[in-house]
C-alpha cells in the first residue's frame, strides 16, 4: 500500500521564509495599488520609503531595493570589488554556503576568503591573518570584510565586536558589508539604535530584512557612504533587479518602517525563539547547539528523532552538523505550534 501523506502543520519551523505577508506590509502593498504611478521608482511610495530609511537610521544614505537577498549581497559586494579584489567572510556565512557562487559571479571571480570565529562571528584575530597572509600580486587583495547580523546561528555582534572588526578595517583599507537579513530581529535583540548598529560602528553598508521580516518580496540596500553607491543603479538594471513597478517592493517597507510592524515582528520572533528554548532545555535528549540571541533555536537531536518528526509533517532543516536543527520562529509563530511541535517530540521519545 502506498505511505499516507505526512500530516500538514499551518505554521513550520524551517525558516522565517515561510510566513506569508504581515498585515501593515500587505496593507501598504494594497495602498500602492491605485491608479497609475511612474516606473521604475521614480514614484511617491519609493521616494518616502527611502528617505524614511534615512530618518530610521538617522543618516542621509542612498536606498535601493532589490527582488532578493542574494541579489543585495552580490551586487553590494560586486559595487565594493574588483575582480581580483577578495572578500572575507565566516566560513558559514549565507555568501558562502547559500548563495550559489553568486558574489563571485555578480564581481566577475573576487575571491571569499573564509575566516573561523566561535558562534557564527568572525575572529578578528583570524581575519587579520587572512589580510596579512599575502601581499605579493599573485593573491587576490582583501577589500572587504562581510559579517551577517544576526549570524548564521542565531548569535549576535555587541557593537564593540562591530566596532573592532570595522578599524581592523579601515587599518589595512578594507570596507565593511553587512548582510542584514535577520537585522530587525538583531536591533531589537541588542536594544540598540539602528544607527548604533551599523553606521556609528563603522559598517559602510547594509543588506537589510524584509522577506524575512513580513515582506513577500524584497530587501533593502543602505549605502551609509553615499561615495560606494556611485553607478549601483546600472548594476542593479544590468543584472534584472530593477524592479519596473519598485512601488510594490517599496511600499510594503514604508508599511514596515511607518507603523513599527519590522521592530513589532522581529520581537515577536524572538520572544518565540525564546520560548522555544525554554521549553527544549527541559527535555534531557536534546542539546542546544549555540546561544539563543534572536529568532533561531539550533538542537542537537537524534537521528531517529529528526525521522519521526519528519514522518510527522514538520520541517526544518538539517545542515548544522549531521544531527544539529535549525528551528526558526517569525512574525506568526504562535505558542501553541511550538506547543504542538514540543508534544511530538516529546511523544516521539517516549515512544
């Protein structure tokens, strides 16, 4: 006989790209779709997200808005590199391991050069040596230093951890990329100001939340130093990322930003991701992998039970070690799926 179908769960765990659009992004999306407006974003909706980008982070910097995250990582690391420039980054960075080759494709072959660091965060000590290791002409030149917000483990940057790596930095004449796509839900962790958080500590640029963080499409690139934007509008049409109708990109943000729903959500993910903790630590066959700091729960689990809760119809992901889960809350997560996805394991163990 054939196997049934696995049960379907409303909410999962397997990333915050999975929830669908919050209530302000989709309200400010239905806002937008009215009459006619220029393209291109040469229209009202674009030009107020922007600048209230610039009032967020209390800094007059150039705002663009791409289909996706990789595309804002790619293209903002291409706009900081040569082709034979590098980039360094932790070797479990989203630029390495996720995106498919595409920073070095989007800067025509700069190199990623891979840094170690406890919990997701870059050595300093070990990016240095990756920046003094080489000087002659046949090694690709360091050029910038990338580091994600929160990290790739769920782990934060104090903003002197922030503060260290961009004057090591600016010491050897490297700029700072920051891929933010859990930024929210790292700002409103580290009950810092936007502008603490990134600019004031020395980043040059920000590859900022918004699929992630209620959007259905679209993330937002924050050049503080307005001189690396110069001509980042022609990368951006060259590689199919200008979006023709941007007020539907846009105007989900100014929904965001406007009514405090990025800060609200992110929050809500967290404080979910927290009682997700809680409610893990008290089962003594799992092991939490890394500090839970924002929205990310990471368990060492056995096999048999990763198996059965697969078998079950939940779905997360696996690739933190061949026994470490990723459980991810977001702007829906509800106790009671967490709840629900608790009394599973616990009933798959006792079994």
């Amino acid at each position: 006989m054939p196997t049934a179908p696995p049960p379907h769960h409303p909410l999962q765990f397997a990333s915050d790209n999975y929830s669908g659009i919050c209530p302000e992004a989709l309200d400010y999306l239905l806002k937008a779709n009215q009459g006619d407006v220029p393209a291109y974003g040469d229209d009202e909706w674009t030009q107020k997200a922007a600048d209230k980008f610039r009032e967020t982070f209390e800094i007059d910097c150039e705002v663009f808005f791409v289909f996706n995250g990789t595309a804002a990582n790619s293209l903002t690391l291409a706009s900081l590199c040569q082709s034979y420039h590098s980039v360094i980054c932790h070797e479990l960075a989203h630029v390495e391991t996720d995106e498919c080759g595409a920073p070095e494709f989007a800067s025509n072959g700069s190199k990623l050069l891979l840094a170690k660091g406890d919990n997701g965060k870059l050595d300093p000590v070990d990016v240095e040596r990756l920046i003094s290791k080489r000087t002659d002409i046949h090694y690709p030149k360091p050029k910038v230093i990338s580091l994600t917000q929160a990290t790739e483990v769920g782990t934060l940057y104090s903003t002197d951890e922030l503060a260290a790596l961009s004057d090591l930095a600016r010491h050897h004449g490297l700029k700072v990329h920051m891929d933010g796509a859990r930024f929210a839900n790292a700002l409103v962790a580290s009950d810092k100001t936007p502008a603490e958080l990134t600019w004031q500590a020395g980043i040059d640029v920000l590859c900022c939340c918004g699929t992630k963080n209620g959007m259905g499409i679209g993330e937002a690139i924050l050049f503080f130093d307005r001189a690396l934007a110069e001509d980042f509008a022609y990368r951006c049409k060259q590689a199919g990322q200008l979006c023709s109708k941007m007020r539907f990109i846009s105007a989900p943000w100014l929904g965001l930003l406007e009514t405090g729903a990025w800060l609200r959500n992110a929050d809500h993910a967290n404080r979910m991701a927290a009682y997700l903790e809680q409610q893990l630590r008290q089962i003594p066959e799992l092991n939490i992998l890394f500090p839970r700091q924002a929205n990310g729960v990471f368990v060492q689990m056995p096999q048999a039970l990763t198996e059965e809760l697969y078998r079950r119809g939940w779905q997360f992901y696996t690739f933190i070690g061949s026994d470490g889960a990723r459980l991810m809350c977001a702007w829906n997560t509800t106790t009671a799926a967490i709840d629900a996805l608790v009394g599973d394991i616990k009933q798959a163990l006792a079994q």
